[in-house]
C-alpha cells in the first residue's frame, strides 16, 4: 500500500482530465446544428461518477501505460454509457425525470432529441475510438481490437441485451443465476471491457489482461449489488433520485434476492476478490485497489 | 456500355448476397435475449431496396476489388440506415405506423424494444465494421479509417445533425441553400460514405476515391429529389406509404421549393454529372452507371 496515496485526490483529478477531454471534443455549441451538441453536453456534463473512464485510465497506469495516449478509448466508454442512461430514461423505458438530481435529456430538449442524444453519442463514441489520428503511438490492430471489443459489450449480446432482458424480467420473480445474467450484460460488460480497453491500448501482457478482466468481473458485480443496496437505503439528497424505485416497478435486485445483509456480505466477498485478482501487480495498480474498496464505501 | 448488363438482375444479385450475410451475421432467434434479435432481423428484412450496400459493394468493384470481402461494412451501412429508419418511425419523430407496406418496429414490438433495436443495429454494426477477422486481407489502418468515415456520416455532423435541421424546419420556409445542407448531411454523407468505404477498402487509388466520391454526392442528391418528387406524386400501393405526407407535415422539399418540373431537370442534371464523375472508369463501373440512370426511372 502506498500511505500517502488519497483515493479523493485521484478521483478528483481523473475526472478534471476527462471533462477537459470532453470540453476538447465537444466545444460548446460552437458546431452546427447547435441544438444537438447542447444536448450532447447537458448529459456529458451532468455530474456522472466516470467510472468507466477512470477504470480505463487506471488499468492502463497499472500496465504501465500513460493516461494521455487512451483518453480517446476512456470518453468513448463514458459516451456509451451516458447514451444508454438517456434512452433508459425515456417515457418508453423507466420514464425517469430526474437524473443525479438534474432533469433528464427528454425532460429538457424533448423526447425526439433526447433520442437523437443519444443516438449521437453512441456514434460519436465510435467516432472517437477508430480515429487513429488521437492514438497515434498506438498499433491499428489494438485500437481494432479495443473497438470490436467495446460495440460487443454494448450490442446485443451486452448492455442492449442485458436492458432486454431487465424490462423482461420487472415483475417476475427471477433466481440468482438470472440475475447474474442480466447484471454482467446490462452493467458487467461495459466495466470490464473499460479496464480490457485501457490495458489492451497500453499493451499489457495477456496474464496482465486476464488478471484486470478478472478484476472488472468482481468490482462490477459488487458495484451493482452496492447500486442496489443504495435504492434501498441511500439518501435521495445525495442519490439525486428517490430511492425505492426499483421494488416499486418490481424489479428483481440482489437485496429483494437475498436480503441487505447477505447482499452487503456479497459485495465485501467480491471487493476481496477483486483484490486478489490484482496480486502480482505492483503500486501502479494503487489507484484500482482503493477504487474496489471505495465501492464499499460510496454513498453517492 | 456492356449492351448484355442487366440492371435488374445485378440487383437482385447483389440482395441475395447481402440477404444472405444478414442471415449469417444474426441467424434467427437461437440467440438471448431472442426479442432483440427478432426486432432486429425484423427491420432487417424487411424489404429495403439495399441501395447503401449495393453501392459499397459496386464501388469495391469498379476500382477491381472483390465483393465479399467488403461484405461486413457493405452490412454495417445498412444496419446504421435502418437503425435510422427505426427512430425517425417512433411516435416521438415521425409518428410513422408503416414503412414499405409493413406495421413499424414499434407498431410491431412496442416502442421500448423499438428503441432498443434501433440502438442495437448501430452498435452492431460498429461491431461488424470493427472485426478485423471478417475482412482478414485488409490492412487494419483501412478498417480503421472506413469506420471513421462511416462514424463522422452517421454522427453528429452527419445523419443526426441532418435529422435534427429537419426537425427544426418543419413548418418553417426554408431556402434553397439550406434544403441541400440538411440532405446533405441527413442522406448524403451516408450515401457518399458506402461509395468511400468500398472504394477504400478495395485499396482505391486517391483519384479514383475522389471520383467515387464526386459520383456518391451527385446520386446522393438526384435520388433524394426523386424520393421528394415520389412523395407527392407516386403510387402509395407501390411506395409502401401514403403520398403527400411531407406536404402534410409542412416539410420543405425540392419540389415545394422548385416546382416538379425543375425538381426533376434538376435530378436528370445530377444524374448526368454522376456519369461525368465515371469518365475515367472502365466497364467494372458499368453498375454505378447504370444505378445513376436508375434514379430516374425508380417508380418503387
């Protein structure tokens, strides 16, 4: 362990580097039509955690490799998911107003925008990634690899299946293996290939890569267990949402499975795992440490 | 001129091909979540006219290359123009319940699976563009910079910026200039880009690229006069959808703007420089040639 190292000072850092990144590919309503980069930005700049991001920062710092040289692949996996928390809040689909305590897109700028959104930033998110030209030190076979990898975590048989199979299952009573299911798909896919992204991109070994996929297997299945123990009990004021939401539509969560405490024991037992997943990297791999503890932790 | 070339056969052709790699690429419902795949094979094959990747595919072939191997972007460029199709239907857009004579994705499978499917087409077809497996004997840096191309068409400076002027001139008196900006940028940058994409990938020298994409602009803008002149005066029974809907919807278009009669001087012009474009073509371009004619004679 590194005494010195501030987990806070870390994250508050990682995440002035990535909202300059974004500030850098989306500046301002400068661009024509300017309805749509507003849009764009509103949801951007909305207060996210970047955690996708700052696991792919991290996992290429781990490896060795610099923050700079991936920031492209870290934005795009932020974009992807911002898109999906904009079409998930749709009228269609949660019908949520209210977002991290900011209206959501469709409540500002309308349904039809609110779709455009995020259908722009999911392009443009692939935009960002294949322009070799913003990894220039990087090989065309990894940027490849990392993009392929990226659109089969957030296709079908990802994140869009994994929301399928959520709507699918509000209100039916879905066992453990179920839920595991939909959680790797809906959430699990999209963390794990953000620490798969930054390591491929800096060049890690395959032993390296496989020990950070493990990693991102554990920390995003305590993450979502965490995110569901917070529906339950977190604070709305910090939460920027009411909580409860989740058992008042029904849906099947680890604490409704397995009650609080069991869950609560879950995600300690997976942060551990997490932990040793990382045992042959040195202090570089600090920062992924203190982040698998910190979900633990969170009460935002 | 090849006097033995018949249009109407290559054509038919060239869908059962791509019919056929669709088949390959989403094979019925084996796969989970099955809803997603049915609503995608839905749109898939649905009964599009193919003109994205049949012209990816021609390209290919009028600089000498081979047609199957530029198959997977020939795909993914049809999949971005029916995810497109699929959102601008939704009730918050268009409001569309058919489109080519069938009930609309969200007719069909609701409008959350709707938008889920649109969002699934265009991941998945990032991922097919991506796979440097599908399209072994192509450089990666090619691959790379096809998908780049067909981001930058699709995004925000593309199709969804041109989709957003649309909507903001609905009902609005708009000139000449900026009718073709939002063609432009809403059809024809994607028309443009199957061209490109075919041409790159075939390993186009810059002046025969440069050609292709000369030849993309002009059948890219005769054929959306044509669909605008087809909406007001085509058979509904063989358009698939009532006529007169843009009118309806206080939609500017070329004829609204120019009159019939000059919409269509204006396409038969277009068409002309199209052929212009192919001057220093050889009989492979025979297809492209034919495809600009075609624009005319369309009654579909």
């Amino acid at each position: 362990m590194n005494p010195d190292f501030s987990l806070k000072e870390y994250l508050n850092n990682r995440k002035t580097l990535i909202d300059r990144a974004f500030d850098d590919y989306f500046p301002g309503d400068k661009d024509e039509p300017p309805e749509i980069f507003q849009a764009v930005r509103y949801s951007l700049l909305a207060g996210g955690k970047r955690i996708r991001p700052i696991l792919c920062l991290a996992a290429a710092e781990a490896v060795g490799g610099n923050v700079e040289a991936v920031m492209p692949a870290a934005c795009a996996l932020e974009m992807i998911h911002t898109y999906s928390l904009i079409h998930d809040d749709l009228p269609a689909m949660d019908n949520d107003d209210y977002r991290r305590g900011k209206p959501t897109s469709h409540k500002v700028f309308g349904e039809a925008m609110a779709i455009l959104a995020g259908d722009a930033l999911l392009t443009e998110a692939f935009r960002l990634l294949t322009d070799r030209k913003r990894m220039p030190d990087i090989p065309a076979e990894k940027i490849l690899d990392v993009s392929l990898e990226i659109a089969e975590a957030a296709g079908c048989r990802g994140m869009v299946g994994g929301q399928v199979q959520d709507i699918r299952a509000e209100g039916v009573k879905v066992d453990l293996d179920t839920l595991h299911a939909i959680h790797r798909r809906k959430t699990g896919a999209l963390l794990r290939v953000s620490l798969r992204a930054g390591a491929i991109l800096a060049g890690a070994e395959d032993v390296a890569l496989a020990d950070l996929s493990d990693y991102g297997d554990k920390i995003g299945l305590a993450f979502q267990i965490a995110d569901d123990i917070l529906n339950v009990e977190g604070d709305p004021a910090i939460l920027g949402k009411g909580t409860g939401s989740d058992a008042a539509r029904g849906k099947m969560t680890f604490p409704s499975l397995l009650g609080i405490e069991a869950s609560r024991a879950r995600a300690e037992e997976l942060v551990l795992e997490a932990h040793t997943s990382l045992a042959s990297f040195d202090n570089r791999a600090t920062p992924l440490r203190a982040i698998a503890r910190y979900i633990l932790e969170r009460r935002f």
